[in-house]
C-alpha cells in the first residue's frame, strides 16, 4: 500500500508540475515564461534521489509535454531523457559532493545542454521551414542567457532554503588531532 501511495505522489506531482509549467509558466511575458520547472525538478530529484526515480518521473513529465506540445511527438522525452542521463554521468562520476557549486554546475551543464538538444531536434525537424541555424539567431542565445539566470538563481534559492532545513548538505570539515 506504500508503493501505491508514493506513485500516486509521484503522479500527481508530475500533473501539477507539467500543467503549471504549460499553463501559467509559459502564458507569463518574455523573460518570466524561461523558467522551465521541469528540468529544474528533475535535477533537484536527481540530485537528492536515485536516477531511477527520476528516469520514472521524466518519462512520464515527457510524456505529458508531448501530447500537449504541436512539436514532433518524443522531442520533449528525447531531449529531457539525455539531458537526465547525461547529469547522472556528471553526478556520478565528476560531482561527489553535494556542495553548492555542484549543484549549480550540474544545473548550469544540465540546462545548457537541454536546451541545445531540443532546439537542435526542433531545427531537423524543421530544416526546410528555418533558413538559419538556430545558433545564429541572437534570441536564442538572449533566451538561453534568462533562462539559465533563473535556473541558476531557483537553485540557489533552494539550496540556501535546503541548508537552513537540515544538515544534510552543510561541508563537513576535519578536525586535525
């Protein structure tokens, strides 16, 4: 009966977080709509959880962001599916504490990555509508500026929220005896 509550949890969190983001997040002016709640969820779960937890939730966050997107159906999935892989790689294997700088590296290489990956998927799928590569278009760029100052910003705002709730992720220094 556990299980079953904690993926009722994990369903309902998924619903919130994908309506919230699609339906007021997105609907804010320019600047405000670059928040993406969902990448920063994931790797906030990532970073405090397994990745097979958060592998769940992203399947399942695609998923929705697909059906509700006029996208090409698994771009979302696709691109948050790497970019949940590749963090994990990072987590594991470069970032073994859980520090603050960690934590905003792992956010900055996350969304950086995220977000070239889909408009690189967005860009195949439609080459012969898009003259120019979206690398060459200067909103690009100025939207992937704003949205990684907010990423950077949201996590760090958590994480100061986080250390003052416990002590869990708080440096722990050796005494020399």
């Amino acid at each position: 009966m556990k299980k079953f509550w904690q993926y009722f949890f994990y369903a309902l969190l998924i619903l919130a977080l994908v309506f919230f983001q699609l339906g007021l997040v997105n609907t804010l002016p320019y600047g405000f709509n670059r928040i993406n709640l969902i990448l920063l969820t994931l790797v906030i779960l990532l970073f405090f959880f397994n990745s097979r937890t958060t592998l769940g939730i992203m399947i399942a966050a695609g998923f929705l962001l697909d059906v509700f997107s006029f996208n090409f159906f698994g771009i979302y999935m696709l691109t948050l599916a790497a970019t949940v892989l590749l963090a994990d790689f990072l987590l594991v294997n470069f970032f073994t504490n859980r520090s603050t700088y960690s934590f905003l590296a792992l956010t900055f290489l996350a969304t950086l990555f995220y977000n070239f990956c889909l408009y690189f998927l967005i860009y195949l799928t439609r080459f012969l509508e898009d003259r120019v590569f979206f690398m060459f278009v200067g909103s690009f760029w100025l939207g992937l500026l704003i949205e990684l100052g907010w990423s950077l910003g949201v996590i760090l705002l958590f994480f100061a929220v986080m250390n003052l709730t416990t002590n869990r992720l708080r440096p722990v220094f050796l005494d020399k005896r």
